[in-house]
C-alpha cells in the first residue's frame, strides 16, 4: 500500500472528526447559553379579595301602609291607641285613620335612612293630623310614641315639613297666651322653624325626638305658653328627662325660661321632671329641667 492510498482514509478520518468536534463544541456553547425566565403571574395571596361591605339596612322599602302605629290621641294624654294600617288606612266604628306623606332622612347619625311619616285621625268633622318618627334598627322599624308635629282646628298649624341635613325641618305656628280672638280659621302668632333628630334615652329602643336647632331642646310638642315674658334660667335642661342620656343643653346670648301648659303626657310618666318653655333671642322651644 503506497503512502497516498493510506493518507485518503486519514483524511476522511480527520474531517469526520472535525464534524463531530464541532458539534460538540456548538451543542456545549447552546447548553451554557441562560434560558429566559417565564414571566411571574402574582399569586393568589398577591392580591387580596376586596369584600364589599353591606349598606345598612334601612327604611327605604318599608311599608308603612301596612305595619302597626302607635296614635297619642291629641298628643297630650298618656294612653295610646294602636292603629293597625292596612292599605295605608284604618277603621273603629266613626273613628278613622289614613297614612299621609312619608319622608325618608337620616336622623340618628349611623348612616341608616329613617322616616318621618304622617297620620292623621278623623272623628266625624273633628281632624287630628300628626307626625311621627321612626327609627331604623336591626330588629326592624320602630316608632317614637312622641308626635313631632301635630295640626288641629283652632290649634297649630303646619305648614311644611321637610328632609334636612340633620334630621326634619318643622316649619309651624303654635298659638300663645293673647291669642283666643284670633279667629279658628287664621294661624297663631307663635311662628316656628326647628329641625328634629332622635336619641335612644331612658330605655334600650326607646327613641326620643331631640330638637337641633335654631338651638338644642326637647323634639315633641311643646304645650302653649301661659305667659308672655320669660325669666332668666339659673339651672340645667335636658333635650330629654334623662340626665345620663345627653349633655346638658348650652345657650349661647340671652335666653331664658317661660310657663308652659301642664300635659299630663309629660307629668306623671316623668316623675322629677318637668317640661319648660325655652326662649333664646327671638327663637322658641321647649326642654326638660329636673324639679327643685
């Protein structure tokens, strides 16, 4: 065999080898090559579920057609009747009774829609309109048993009432001492403007209407006063007769206190307290005052 015959196969030999060296070499160089991450998707417990809160519950959708009231015949006497609404109207023998306007407002600061709603009692051509509070609550709507306006003939007259930040603006004219010539078909001469809240006080579910302004006071009828002139107040009143329930009211300028009309609704149920008039500049109202 001569040196050129053995030299092909050499050369075969190297170029394969050649191939093979390469392939390695380039296979190595891939495998040292840094991948590139796959993209983080965040977890579950990267982004934590927002719960929505339930909005209170209140009396938006109630019925007041139909639920059970409780009627101060008069507003001044401490027996109630219970009228039971059906359809917004009841019945007992002469005696009638029809649900009138309804409005919703917030009345006692927790951010739940109350009401204020009038009844109105008829007895032959004898009219007794009123106007309750009721308070949202979990266990349901509860009414005060206090009226916060009432119209009559020959009495007070009403001529709005209204949802205001804060409660319910009461725009009405009572009559005062002075005031018998006034014929039954004219109003008094006691204008008032006042805008009613409520507290729970005295009792758990007891709901007080409260008076806010023009200045802070009792939220209930006020008796017609028996005197024209007051005199200058030396001790503390209350919007309600419960010491514990609420500070005492502050009077900002002149202010003082007049005789108003016994009700037997707020004597002998209030042992130790008695209902006052309350005048401040030119504004009128009524509190509670502990007896002496």
């Amino acid at each position: 065999m001569n040196a050129d015959s053995f030299a092909k196969p050499l050369r075969r030999f190297s170029l394969l080898a050649s191939v093979m060296l390469g392939s390695l070499v380039f296979t190595g160089c891939a495998a040292d090559t840094p991948a590139e991450p796959e993209p983080m998707t965040p977890s579950a417990e990267a982004t934590p579920e927002v719960v929505e809160e339930p909005a209170p519950a209140g009396l938006e959708d109630t019925d007041f057609g139909n639920l059970t009231w409780v009627f101060r015949p008069g507003g001044s006497v401490p027996e109630t009747q219970q009228v039971h609404l059906v359809d917004g109207v009841a019945s007992d023998g002469m005696v009638s009774y029809e649900l009138g306007e309804v409005i919703l407002t917030e009345l006692t600061g927790d951010d739940q829609i109350d009401a204020a709603a009038q009844i109105t009692r008829l007895d032959g051509n004898a009219l007794d309109e009123q106007w309750y509070i009721w308070i949202a609550t979990d266990d349901g709507p509860v009414q005060s048993t206090l009226p916060i306006a009432r119209m009559a003939r020959c009495g007070t007259v009403i001529h709005s009432v209204t949802a205001v930040d804060g409660g319910i603006e009461i725009h009405e004219t009572l009559r005062r001492v002075g005031d018998e010539s006034i014929p039954c078909s004219d109003p008094g001469s006691d204008e008032r403007t006042r805008t009613v809240s409520a507290i729970e006080a005295r009792n758990v579910g007891e709901w007080w209407p409260v008076q806010t302004a023009p200045f802070g006071g009792f939220g209930g009828l006020c008796p017609m006063n028996t005197h024209l002139d007051a005199y200058p107040n030396d001790f503390d009143l209350y919007p309600v007769p419960d010491t514990a329930a609420s500070e005492t009211i502050s009077f900002e300028g002149a202010s003082g206190i007049f005789e108003i009309d016994a009700w037997p609704v707020y004597g002998e149920p209030f042992p130790g307290w008695v209902l006052v008039g309350v005048q401040q500049g030119d504004a009128r109202g009524c509190a509670w005052a502990e007896r002496s």
